[in-house]
C-alpha cells in the first residue's frame, strides 16, 4: 500500500509488530488542481478512481480537503490534487 510505504516498523516488547504512527505534511495547492462540486452519490474512493485510476487514494482527496469520511454531500465544493506523492504527476 503507497501510503504505508515509509512507515517504520516497531517491535513491541511483547514481540508482535506495529507501523509506527505516519504524519504527512500539508498538501499545497497548485495551478494545475481540480475544483470539484460534489453530485448526489459522490464519493471519495471513486472520485480517487476517475482522477488517479486508484480508490485506495481516497485518503489523499480526504487529506486535502480535511475530510474525515468517504461520504460527500452533494454541494460541497472539494479540492482533487493534480499531484501526489505517489504518481509524480
């Protein structure tokens, strides 16, 4: 998974082990992002799947836009980043 990519792996003392905890910076804005206004049944996985061919970066969408859920209600205005990190586009 991309996003788990860098994530240090710690040993517990009782010997299982856990991701340590990743904390990402801000995503800027840019010239070249998306405004999208968000239509009845908008979701963020498969906003994530039109724009970079990849539900599982829904997170990323979410992250810009200081969401907290998959769900969108129809109206908002949302931010799709032109770049990310993982396809250095």
């Amino acid at each position: 998974m991309g996003r788990y990519k860098n994530t240090k792996v710690i040993k517990s003392t009782s010997g299982k082990l856990y991701r340590s905890t990743k904390f990402y910076t801000p995503i800027p804005e840019s010239s070249t992002d998306v405004w999208v206004i968000t239509q009845h049944g908008d979701r963020l996985d498969l906003l994530a799947n039109q724009y970079y061919q990849d539900p599982s970066m829904w997170w990323y969408i979410a992250r810009a836009n200081n969401l907290k859920f998959n769900n969108l209600e129809a109206g908002t205005t949302i931010r799709i980043p032109a770049m990310t990190v993982f396809n250095n586009e």
